[in-house]
C-alpha cells in the first residue's frame, strides 16, 4: 500500500504541554518536517528558551539543550564553535528573545552567526501567567497591564524582524503567521530558506511567527488566530524584509 | 621544555590551550586582558576557536553551549565579570556540563579597582548562583603552579561534570615568572566527541539514543533526587580534589592562614619573625572548595593565635574559624582596595597581635 501521510519522526510520541488552541505546536511540527524532508534530524542540534516552549525537547525529536533566559543566541554560538558543519538553531519565545536575551540576538545577528533563530511570538509571556512583554500590543490587556498597554507607561512594542534587519550580517529576516493552510505553508517555506541560507553560510537567518495565545489572551482559539490576522499583523507586517540573493 | 619568562596572564592562556582547550569566550576586563588577547591570535592556531563576546553573561553561556555540545571549554574573567557569570554557572552545575572558568580577581565590591584581591573569596566558594551547588575552587600562589592547575582543571571538570574554578588574584596575572609549560595535549576531533562525551549534545546520528542538556525539573521529588545525585558528586570531589601545603608548623606560636599572593608574602613573613625569635607557621589552603579542615588538626599546642590573612576585610575566616572549632584564638590581617602590604606590615601585625594573645 502506498504511504500517503505519515508523522513526521522528527516529532516524539509525547503529547504537547501546550494549551489548546496555542500555536507552538503547529511551529514545532513544521521545523521538524522540514528537518525530516531534508534528512537533518541526525545532524542537528537545537537550543530551547525559557518559557512555555522549555518543554520543547519533551516534543522535537532531535539532540537539545535548555538555555537560560534569553541566553539561547550565546549558547547557539557555543555550539556553533564546536559544530561547524552541522544544523544549529534556537527557538525562542517574545519574552525570551526580545525583553531578557535582547542583547544576546542582536549581537548572534551582528557576528552573522551561521544558526537559524525560530521567534514565536504571541505578545505575551504565556508561562508566566499573560504579563505584559515588549511585543505586547498598545491597548492589549495583560496581567502587569490590566487595562491595556499605554505608550505613556511601557513604550512601543518591538518590532524584532524591523530591528534584526538593519544589522548587516543578519543576511535573512522573514515574518510569517501561523494561522491559515496557506499562511502554515509559507511559515514552512519560510523555515527552508533559513536552512538554506545556514547550510550555504551566508550568515544569520531569522524567521518570526506571529502565534497565538488564547489562555493568556483570554480569546477562544479561532477568536485568537483572527487577532492575529487583524491586530497583530496590523502592527506586525509579515512578509520577507531581508533575503541574500540566491535563495528563492 | 625549559623555563620561559612569562607574563601570567599569558602563561594561563597557553596553558588552557596545551591541555586541549576547543573553545574560549572572553570579554575585556582588567587586569585579565592579555588572555583573551592572548587567545584571539594563539587558540585558532591551535585549531580552537575565540569568540569575543558581548558580556559576560554571553561568555558564560557560549561557554555552556559550546561545552554541551561536547568542546573543552576555558573562559576567564575578573571579580565584576564573574557577578555576571553567576546565572549560568549555577545552571552549568544544574545542566552537568564541564567549564574550567579563571577568575584573576581584583578589588571589589561594584566596579572597585583594577588593583589585586581576594575579595571574591566568598562569592567563588559560596556562590551568587541561587540553588544547591558546589564549584571546586584552587587557588594556586604563583604563575608555575597556576599554569598546572588549569592544565589539570580540565580533567577534573569532565570527570565531574561540573564547572572548576581558579582563583588567581591581579598580582598574579599582571606579574612575569619563569615557567615550564606542560605538553600540548590537542584538541579532541569532532567526531570522536561521542565516544569521549557520551552525554554531549552530537546531534541523534553521531550516538545512541537522544541526548538533552537541562536543568529544568518541575517535580520537586525529581528535583529533590537530582541535587541529592549533585551532592554525591561534591562528597566523592571533596575527598579527591582538597589540597593544601603546610609550613613551620613545628612549635609554631602564631600559624598564618594564606592563599595566593597573600600566602607568599605569609612566608616571608614568617622569616622577618623568625629573626625577631617568634616561630610562626603557615597553611596554605589550596583547594578553597573543598576547605582543607584537616590542616588545622595539624596546629601544635604551642599556638597562641591563628591569624586569617587575606586581601579582604575578612572572609575566608569564617572557614578558618569553623576549622579551629575553638581550639585556637582566631584574629585577622587584611588590607582590601587592591592594596597588597609588604611582608613587613603582615610581621609587624602579626607580632602585636601575639603579644596580645600571651
């Protein structure tokens, strides 16, 4: 019989921790079948945040570390330094990556360090309990910010992929979302090209995918992912805002 | 080999580098400076690699990963520097993962001075990590001694699995000594990193089975059992790894406790005594963690006083108080600031505090 589907193996057997309607697993199963596709699982080594996705070595099938808290761009780097020829990447949520470990990514991004950084950001810390992150939307509600964000008291959200993009040997920045089939297949096009641009050493590639939240937003699961498609992208253009020339 | 006149700094660096170092991950912190130079020019020659981190809680985290994934692994910095490394040295006991970490320490507290200290004493023997964890810590008193330390460290962290530190104060960093350097060892290749490291992060193809680095345990049985495992390692380190040397002890009527720069100047001390007719000992920790209590069992009855002498206002005496367990009087000799005194001062002192003790 003819095999139509099957898992992917880069996936484990395990059941997700994550929430129903929380767009983590959707990032996790798509990373590990591009690996899978691309016959990497063997030969790659992953970096886990702090964070709801900490867990994520319980789920991705492949060699991991855990990290502390923002530090998964350093320790990346560390890897990276005794693994040349191999697929490193960290994967990090807004929390991690854009408050705490700020400075770590943006100077993984300025060495053009050759690993892939796969960014879930939901605008929010989910394990936490919803406080406010620097990607928390102005007038969206959180734990630290309960009648919504203000300018006046915490700022503009950051906008990591716009930042990341100016630094020059950042050489691939994308967003993408994970909310509809076909915005799914553009996030897993978008997971190739930063392999592509890792494997062929170009420098540091970075894909951001606007994810949901629903616990911690307080939304029904289709509630949330239509907040992301209006609010969200609304502040958070997606598309490609940097790509070397020869990735397609 | 013979002797070469080397600066300490540089001395520690090539000694890192002939015991296999892989990876080093500096940044610029006085009066630590000439090994990370030292390592961007000399390391990749070697076939290691030298990144210059943004911090140094970047360095300490390259140092995590890159020692994860299975590379002998070499950082150093000074007193401030090594507050910042607290977060991932504690995770680093947590996630098992060896890291020999060269602390050429200077005056504190905050930014302090760039002069040497021992101020650091309790925060390399106690810790700033949070949790249940322990940290060998040497404390060598000259450049040959340090150089074989380090050398040594390497194996020690990896049969461990645990970070070894080495606390070597300004003076010995800055100062030039004679020195023989130990043979290079080279660098474990890459693909031989599975058979040595079992545990290290290869990726899936390269050993059995998959291999994760953590720290995280959300169960508090799990978490209890896994510092218990922690604890079993410190109690085998504590016997094999605690180290001293003992001096003049012999109807010593006064016993200095020194480390580093502090226990050579200790020595000389005990020699203007000597000509003024007071026999005075010393003991020289070496091993910070695990604390050499046995040496003290070692005082004579003819001890009037035990005189904790350190570039501090006072730490190491808490250690040298919990060793006497009363049987001796403890005083204390200190200059602190990055202000080393002469061996002369250290005599005069310690004299006046004997007649005091009589």
């Amino acid at each position: 019989m003819k095999t139509v589907f099957e898992p992917t193996k880069g996936m484990t057997p395990a059941d997700t921790s994550y929430c129903p309607g929380c767009t983590h697993g959707i990032a996790h199963r798509l990373i590990m079948e591009v690996l899978d596709e691309r016959g990497l699982l063997g030969n790659t080594i992953g970096v886990v945040p702090i964070g709801c996705s900490i867990n994520a070595h319980h789920f991705m099938n492949i060699d991991m570390c855990e990290s502390t808290h923002g530090r998964a761009p350093a320790i990346a780097t560390g890897i990276r330094r005794v693994h040349p020829d191999k697929v490193v990447f960290t994967y990090q949520g807004d929390g991690d990556l854009a408050s705490i470990g700020a400075g770590e990514i943006v100077h993984a991004a300025h060495r053009g360090e050759k690993f892939s950084t796969f960014f879930i950001n939901n605008a929010i810390y989910g394990m936490t309990g919803g406080q406010m992150a620097p990607t928390t939307l102005i007038g969206q509600k959180a734990t630290t910010c309960v009648s919504g964000r203000t300018v006046e008291q915490a700022g503009m959200p950051l906008r990591m992929c716009e930042i990341l993009s100016q630094i020059d040997c950042c050489v691939y920045a994308e967003r993408v979302m994970l909310t509809t089939p076909a915005n799914i297949r553009k996030a897993k096009k978008a997971i190739n090209r930063a392999l592509d641009v890792q494997l062929q050493g170009l420098g540091f590639g970075f894909v951001e995918f606007l994810s949901s939240c629903p616990t911690n937003w307080g939304l029904a699961p289709k509630d949330a992912l239509k907040y992301v498609e209006e609010k969200m992208s609304a502040y958070y253009p997606v598309g490609v805002f940097k790509k070397p020339e020869g990735i397609d | 080999m013979g002797k070469v006149l080397m600066k300490g700094n540089e001395a520690f660096a090539e000694a890192a580098i002939r015991a296999g170092c892989k990876c080093y991950f500096g940044y610029p912190i006085t009066p630590q400076n000439e090994i990370p130079e030292y390592m961007s020019h000399e390391l990749p020659k070697a076939g290691g690699a030298f990144v210059q981190a943004e911090s140094e809680l970047a360095a300490i985290s390259m140092a995590y990963g890159a020692a994860a994934a299975g590379g002998r692994v070499f950082i150093s910095t000074s007193s401030p520097g090594l507050s910042l490394m607290q977060e991932g040295l504690g995770f680093i006991c947590s996630a098992e993962v060896p890291v020999v970490v060269l602390n050429v320490s200077r005056g504190g507290p905050g930014v302090g001075g760039i002069q040497p200290g021992q101020a650091d004493y309790i925060q390399v023997t106690r810790g700033g990590y949070n949790g249940d964890c322990k940290i060998p810590v040497f404390a060598p008193a000259g450049i040959q001694e340090c150089v074989d330390t380090i050398y040594k460290a390497f194996d020690i962290a990896e049969k461990y699995r645990n970070p070894v530190l080495i606390f070597a104060d300004g003076m010995m960093g800055q100062m030039m000594e004679p020195v023989v350097l130990p043979e290079a060892k080279g660098i474990t290749a890459v693909e031989d990193i599975p058979s040595v490291k079992p545990w290290a992060i290869t990726g899936t193809d390269h050993h059995e089975g998959r291999n994760v680095v953590y720290s995280l345990r959300m169960q508090p049985d799990v978490l209890e059992a896994h510092v218990e495992h922690l604890f079993e390692k410190y109690d085998e380190a504590a016997k094999e790894l605690v180290d001293y040397k003992a001096y003049s002890l012999d109807e010593a009527e006064l016993v200095f406790v020194a480390f580093g720069t502090m226990s050579r100047l200790c020595m000389e001390a005990i020699e203007i005594l000597g000509e003024r007719g007071i026999k005075a000992g010393l003991i020289r920790p070496i091993s910070l963690w695990p604390y050499p209590d046995a040496a003290f069992d070692l005082i004579p009855s003819t001890c009037k006083t035990v005189i904790s002498t350190e570039l501090n206002m006072g730490q190491m005496i808490f250690d040298v108080k919990n060793a006497v367990s009363g049987r001796f009087p403890v005083d204390f000799i200190g200059r602190t600031g990055g202000i080393v005194p002469s061996s002369l001062e250290i005599a005069d002192r310690a004299e006046k505090i004997l007649a005091s003790r009589k």
